[in-house]
C-alpha cells in the first residue's frame, strides 16, 4: 500500500464538524490502496468529545499522537470560565464583544499566536515527524486547517521532504468569517497574510470545500485550487423506514453560534403561531448541540418556549438518528463577509436524510446552489421574512396533508468514498519546484 501521512488537530475521540472531513475519507482509503498514516495532539482541547467516533477510524489507520500545549487554561483563568469548561464554537466572535477580560484575551490570541493557539505545537511535531519520515516513508502528507498553525508543518516538511503535500482548506485563512474580530494589529495583520500566502505558494496542492473559497484562494496564490467538497457516509444512513415525528419538527443539528441565529426565523415562527392555533400545537423546534444562550432567549422572547426542545450534543449517528425522524431540517449560514463559500458539512448529511432543507443565507451561494441543483429545500435570505412565512405556511400545509417529503437527486457524488477518490486522483504532478 502507498501511505497518506495526515496532519490533523481535529481527531476522534474529538467531535464536531472539524473531525468528520478526513476520519471519513480517510475510512476509504484502504479500498484505493492507501494506508492512513494520522499525526494528531494526545492531549487536544476541543468545544465537543465524540466518543462513538473512535468505530469509525480503519484497522488499518496508523495513529500518532503527540503532546501538546494550548494556552486555554490561561484563557478560562482570565475569562473566569471553569477549569474543564469546554469553549464553544465560535466563540472568538462572541468573546470579542463581551466583557474587557475577553477582549484582551482575543487581542492576545490574534497577535501574539499567529495564526493560531495551536502554534506552540508545529516546532516539536516537525521535529518529532522529521525523525519518524526518515524511517517511516509516506507517499502523500495532507495538513488540513483551520487551525492553520497544521500548514506551518507541512511548510516546514517540505523543507526537509521531497514528498507532495496537499494543504487542504476546510475554512479560509484571512478570509473566514472572524478574522476582523481578533482586534490584530497591522504588523498581526500582515504576518497573518504573509503566512497564509508562503502555504499557499509553496504547497504542493491546494485543496478546499466549495468553489467561492477556491476562488479566493485563487485569487491571493494565483494557482489552481482544487474543490473537493464534504459529504456523508451512506454507512451512516440505516435503509430501515422510520416513523416520522407526529409533530411539526424543525431541527438543526450541531453548534448554533450567535452569527448564526436566524432571528427573522424565530419572528416568523412566533407570528405563525399567534395566528394559528393548530400551527402552534404541531410546531417543535429541535436544537441538537451547543446552542448559544441568546438563541434560546430570543426564541422564547417570540412566544415559542413551550415548542422548543433544546438538547446537548449527541454522537453523531445518534443525532442524525434524531433528524431522521425531523420534518424539517434547518441550516442557518453565518451572517458573515464570507457567506457565499460557506458550505456547512452538515448539509451533506441532510441530503442524505431525505428531508426537506430549510436554509436561511444569500441567494447564489455555493450552499443555494447545491440545495437547488439537488432538489433538497429552500433557501431565504437573511431578511426574507414574508418569504419564509409562506415557505413554512406551505410546508406545515404539506404536513397536515402527509405530503412533506423531498426526493434529492444526484447527490451520490457527495458519498465520502466518490470523495475520497477524487482527492487522491489530484495530478500529484503538479508539486512546485
């Protein structure tokens, strides 16, 4: 077998979105006869644990693990959070207009880590790898970010390796949507992109998640980006039919950040109910994992208190267990500058399930586009409240009728074994001198 060395922070018992991309690609490997060979921190500090995740990493997956050192203790000192308290998904955009503590804390971790907390980690695993190539040769190395700091290690493999190396892109770099939240300097600011431009330019190939990114990307390197999109592992999916919720659920699965709270939705919804007794009886609102406190105060400030079940993370197949039996299926966009790239991974999933997609964004994103080329949903923008009001009117409608259900087309192209074939059929000649 020819062995793919991935560099990741995000590894099972890990969960969230960061961990799915590369776990399930990397499940399919053996099958194009490429052995895993996965470099990750035995000591990482991610927002969720995944536990069930650990069934999902190949017998032949090769695991490396070493030490490292986040300063987070620090930053829950400072903040005054608990020692063991687990930060939140986004939450440099919420800690950079909250108290004087964290605003200090996020100016220090935009200028003083570059690009990223995970900083302290890339001189001892180039280190430690250098040694461990000599007598352990791979044939590909794949680093993938955010966190970026995973770039600076391949940046520096490359110095002392003639292997290819794929620098995959799951978010942007300076581009992502609270890079002008982290209060930088211009000299932060600056290092910032002189770092992002030397992966880009030195990379053997780049790699990203939807083509509004690659563009970007594109634009800053003046090379070719390669688009290899999420997807979901039909494995996770059981064929056995299920009954559906009795009850009108809205559901969304994963963090709800506070640049992802579709207010007008809540509005909307509020409205309905008032008018529409039957409405209001039927509706329940399911949010699956960490949702932000604000969310769950405005969602009671519109009258829905009694139609919300607000539940803490779950393992994945548990989860998509719970939207299976979902009536709708919600995907809020981040109300970001970079909202047109923006592909949640878990939209790949949802198209898996069968049910209709309810996506809140700007018309002519990357994440629009899918929906409707699949024939999955629905997609509002931000403000659109009449249209989501009739949207929502015609699918409670469909309901009461036994007739909500959607049939995607064409989204085998999306399984993560398509995908797995697709990144290791990159022309890996295109490595630069």
């Amino acid at each position: 077998m020819k062995r793919i060395l991935i560099i990741t922070y995000y590894w099972p018992p890990s969960g969230g979105g960061g961990v799915m991309r590369w776990l399930k690609m990397s499940k399919y490997f053996p099958e194009f006869g490429w052995q895993p060979v996965v470099f990750t921190p035995a000591n990482p500090d991610p927002s969720v644990f995944d536990y069930s995740l650990l069934n999902e990493v190949h017998e032949k997956t090769e695991i490396i693990k070493l030490p490292i050192w986040e300063p987070y203790h620090i930053y829950r000192k400072l903040t005054g959070k608990q020692k063991n308290e687990r930060l939140k998904a986004g939450h440099i955009s919420e800690a950079s207009g909250a108290s004087f503590k964290e605003k200090l804390a996020v100016f220090i971790r935009g200028n003083f880590m570059i690009p990223d907390p995970r900083i302290f980690w890339v001189k001892p695993s180039v280190r430690f790898l250098t040694g461990y190539l000599k007598n352990n040769p791979v044939d590909l190395i794949v680093t993938t970010g955010p966190p970026h700091s995973m770039h600076l290690i391949g940046l520096e493999l490359r110095n002392v390796t003639n292997v290819p190396w794929i620098a995959d892109f799951r978010d942007p770099w300076t581009a992502i949507d609270f890079f002008d939240k982290l209060k930088l300097t211009k000299l932060a600011d600056r290092k910032h992109r002189k770092l992002e431009l030397k992966v880009l330019k030195e990379a053997g190939f780049i790699t990203t998640v939807s083509p509004n990114v690659a563009e970007g990307l594109e634009k800053l390197a003046g090379r070719k980006v390669h688009v290899v999109n999420n997807g979901f592992d039909p494995e996770d999916y059981s064929q056995e039919l299920v009954q559906p919720d009795p009850f009108f659920s809205i559901s969304h699965f994963g963090s709800l950040s506070l640049d992802r709270n579709p207010k007008a939705l809540w509005e909307v919804l509020g409205e309905i109910s008032s008018e529409n007794p039957e409405f209001s009886a039927k509706l329940r609102i399911q949010l699956i994992g960490q949702t932000h406190e604000s969310i769950i105060n405005q969602i009671s400030a519109n009258g829905l208190a009694k139609n919300l079940i607000n539940l803490p993370p779950q393992e994945h197949k548990k989860g998509l267990g719970i939207l299976k039996k979902s009536r709708i299926l919600l995907l809020p966009l981040n109300d970001a500058p970079n909202v047109m790239g923006i592909v949640p991974g878990k939209m790949y999933e949802y198209l898996a399930l069968h049910r209709p997609v309810f996506a809140i964004g700007p018309h002519g994103s990357d994440c629009e586009k899918i929906i409707l080329e699949t024939n999955s949903g629905i997609l509002h923008d931000f403000q659109d409240k009449a249209g989501m009001k009739k949207s929502m009117l015609d699918y409670f409608r469909l309901f009461t009728e036994n007739r909500l259900e959607v049939d995607p087309v064409g989204i085998a192209i999306y399984s993560r074994k398509n995908l797995a074939a697709k990144i290791l059929g990159i022309p890996f000649k295109d490595q630069p001198s």
